[in-house]
C-alpha cells in the first residue's frame, strides 16, 4: 500500500500549480514514509534507512548531484536536538538500572496511598518526577510505573483474569495511563517527538523561534499542572473504583521498598547528575553567573553522559544496549532531514496557504481560525498509530497556516506542542504506552475510547483556559 501511495502521487498525481516537481516527488516519498510508519510495514528505524537511500538515489534535493544528494539523505544526523533526545534516552537508562525509578515510585505510594485517590495521585506525582529525564514516555509510562500499578492492583485481588477489574485495577489502569500524554507535553525532553517540533518551529520562523528547555517547561508548568490535579477526579467520577481505602498499598510499597533496601551509591549519584541536567537545561548557571555560562541543551546531555560513564553508574554495553536510543536517533535523522527539504523546496507553504484560504473565507478571527486549526490537529490523530507520524506529516503546515491567519507564532507554536503530546490520550493504539497499559486488560475498548474523549476535552479547555491566563501574564498572548 505504501508503494503504490508514493507512485501514485509521483507519476499519477498531476504535480500543482506552483509546486515544482522535485517538491512534489519528494511528497511522495515523504508519504510513503508516512503511510508504511502507520501501517507498520516494517520497524521505523528500517523505513527511515530506505527513506534516507531514497532520497539519495533519486536526488529529488539536489537533481543531477548525487553527491550533494546523500549530503542532503544524511543532513539530519547534524542536527542537534536529534542528539538531545537519543542521549537522554540512554541517560534514562540509569533510572531503571539503579533502580531509583521504582524507589521513587513506590516512595510516592507509601506517601500517599492510604485511599484510592492518594494512589492515583501517587502514580501521577512519580510520573512527573521522572518525565523531564525519560525521552520515552512509553518507557516512562509503560515498564517503570505500570508495574508499580499493577503489584497494587495485585493486593487487592483486581484482576482481569478474575473478573474484578472494577475493584481498583481498571481505575489505576486509566490514570497510569491518562498521566503519561500530560507528562509528556511538560517538558522537551519528557516524549522524543518534542524536540521534532522545536526543530520545526525553528525551520518554519528562520530560527526566529527557538524554544528552549525552560520556555517549554515554564509555558507548560501551569496547565500541566491543572491537568495533572483534576485528571484522577475526572477518571475517579466516570469509572469509581469499588475499594475506596487502601492501606494496603501504603503496606505493599514499604515492604517494596525495604526489599531496595537503603539508597545505594549509583542512586545518589544518578539523582545528583539528574538534578545537575535539570539546572543546566533550566538556565540556571545562566540566571546566576550571566550569559557567559550558557550552556547548549544538547551539551547539557553530553555532559550528562559523560559524567555517567566517567563514575561508572552506566557503562559502554549499558549505552550499546540502549536500542531506543539508536533507532530514535536513526528515524528522527530521516524525517527531519524530509520535513526539513518540503519547506525548502516549497511544498509546506504551498499546503499552508491552501489551509489558510480554507479557513480564511470564514471570516474569522485569529483565535477562531487557531482554535479550529487546533482541533482538526488533535482529532485528526484517531487516524494515527505514531505521534511521530501526525507531528512530521501535519505540524508544519498547520503551524504556518495559523501564523498567516494571524495567530502569535511563539504562542500557536506552544498549543500545537502540547497538543502533539495530550492527543496521545485519545486512543488504545495513540502511542507505545497505550498498547501496554490497554493490553494489560484492565480495561474495554469502550471504556478506554470514553475516557479518551472525556479527557481530551477536559485537557484541550484546561489549556485554552488556564493557558490562556498564564500565557498572558508569561507575555505570549
């Protein structure tokens, strides 16, 4: 299906008015790319070496220069943020191989797991420890806390091969989930598809908008927050879990941490090194020493690295080990350096003005034609088995749509990016960590689509609302 999409397109598809056809071939390429990432026709670390060859082979970049056409296939390995994330995914490892992950989970359960909404709460507070540090939000959401989750719905007798679900399980099971979306749009560095949309913004402006770490995580701090705060209410009222008290989840997690036993030297230093990323990535050596020790987000995670090899907390093999890292940093290459050549060649703008002319007919304001752009943006993702995908095949043109209708593009820039992340929660199959969580059976396929829908509506006016107030007084709106 993937190839006959791209060769429909190439030689079926008359190419545009104002679309040359080097732009419209690698469209073509570019949605065959798309389309085999959605269908999962193969690995997408697999699809992107052959979208990469591609591009080289038929020179749709430079025509007639095959050596400036590789130099263009393999342009997106030179970008920096591609090697933010992949670092810090390695980095994250450290949080799983010492351990300190769960310890910091089942602190927040012993802290507050004395009713059912204190577990959820739990859940929800270790999640956004972790995020800023766990690139992978299925890794984050999927293998460090849904275990947590499950050992508790485990005390309790709620499982799905009984048939007791409903007694805590299927309500843990919807929170663990439903925190990992919102965790993700907080901070750049908490799902990798987030660095994608900093590279696009930047592309998209001239490098007039470069949203950096703290922009990202202070913009986000307020309507995350707020998400983060009503989101187990919400869930507690649609699904109510049949135990209310829980004092044995209190129980269950001292013993568990017992069992860790005391903080071992790798977990201080890990939390050390992690603190020390967090300052560099928030300015701070900045706001106290002054410009002159700035300090590159991506440098930042080389540094982070390095200080995790140099005492021993990670090793060579851990870092070989880290196959997320290597496949992020090989897909993200490629559909970057794609997204990257349409804008050149011209074919995002042309797109842009087309949904710009569609909405402007309308008659409409800025935020009218924004907050509709918005909404197609986020829906649109039930069509989407990879947040990635959506990001790379949608969020260029959209974003420069709603600069040329008006909107303030530091400020739809920010929407756009955490709706990328909040639309995750629509769907059993939006991103990794719902296949694991939903495959785990707690929950019906109604059950989890309702919740779905529920939140996305309740986060999508959070934003708009308290992110609105809070973006006013930051000075975006």
């Amino acid at each position: 299906m993937a190839v006959a999409i791209t060769l429909l397109i190439w030689f079926v598809i008359p190419v545009p008015d104002k679309v040359s056809p080097n732009a419209w071939h690698l469209l073509a390429l570019f949605i065959g790319t798309i389309a085999a990432i959605i269908g999962k026709v193969m690995p997408i670390g697999a699809l992107s070496i052959l979208a990469i060859s591609l591009v080289a082979i038929t020179q749709v970049t430079r025509p007639g220069n095959p050596a400036g056409a590789i130099d263009d296939a393999l342009s997106g390995f030179a970008n920096p943020l591609i090697w933010l994330i992949a670092i810090a995914v390695m980095i994250s490892v450290a949080l799983t191989k010492t351990g300190l992950g769960t310890r910091i989970g089942y602190y927040f359960i012993a802290l507050l797991g004395k009713k059912t909404i204190g577990v959820a709460y739990g859940l929800v507070l270790s999640e956004l420890v972790i995020a800023p540090v766990t690139p992978s939000n299925t890794a984050r959401g999927g293998a460090i806390i849904h275990p947590i989750m499950r050992s508790i719905a485990d005390v309790f007798g709620s499982s799905p091969e009984l048939g007791t679900s409903k007694k805590i399980g299927r309500y843990l099971a919807l929170v663990n989930y439903n925190t990992n979306p919102i965790t993700s749009a907080m901070f750049v560095t908490a799902t990798a598809p987030n660095p994608l949309i900093v590279a696009l913004v930047a592309k998209a402006t001239n490098s007039a908008i470069q949203i950096t770490w703290g922009q990202w995580a202070l913009a986000a701090l307020l309507p995350g927050l707020s998400m983060l705060l009503l989101m187990p209410l919400v869930l507690y009222f649609l699904f109510p879990p049949e135990i209310k008290n829980t004092p044995n989840a209190k129980e269950l997690a001292q013993t568990e941490l017992t069992k860790l036993g005391p903080m071992k030297t790798s977990e201080f230093i890990t939390l050390g090194i992690l603190a020390l990323m967090l300052a560099m990535w928030a300015s701070v050596p900045t706001w106290l020493f002054g410009a002159a020790f700035e300090i590159n987000a991506t440098t930042t995670a080389w540094i982070g690295l390095s200080l995790f090899l140099m005492t021993g907390v990670l090793n060579w093999e851990d870092i070989l080990k880290a196959k997320s890292a290597w496949d992020t940093l090989i897909w993200f290459a490629a559909l970057v350096m794609m997204a990257t050549f349409l804008g050149k060649l011209g074919l995002v703008g042309w797109f842009a003005l087309s949904i710009q002319n569609s909405i402007g007919h309308l008659g409409l304001g800025w935020m009218g034609a924004s907050a509709i752009l918005v909404l197609v943006y986020f829906y649109s993702h039930y069509f989407f088995a990879s947040t990635t995908a959506h990001i790379t095949a949608m969020f260029a043109a959209f974003f420069a749509a709603g600069v040329a209708l008006g909107a303030p593009p530091m400020l739809l820039a920010l929407v756009l990016a955490f709706a990328s992340s909040l639309m995750m929660s629509l769907t059993h199959y939006g991103t990794g960590t719902a296949p694991i969580i939903f495959g785990s059976g707690y929950t019906t396929l109604n059950e989890w689509w309702t919740a779905g829908v529920v939140m996305s509506v309740v986060n999508l006016l959070l934003l708009a609302v308290v992110g609105g107030v809070w973006w006013t007084l930051l000075g975006y709106l």
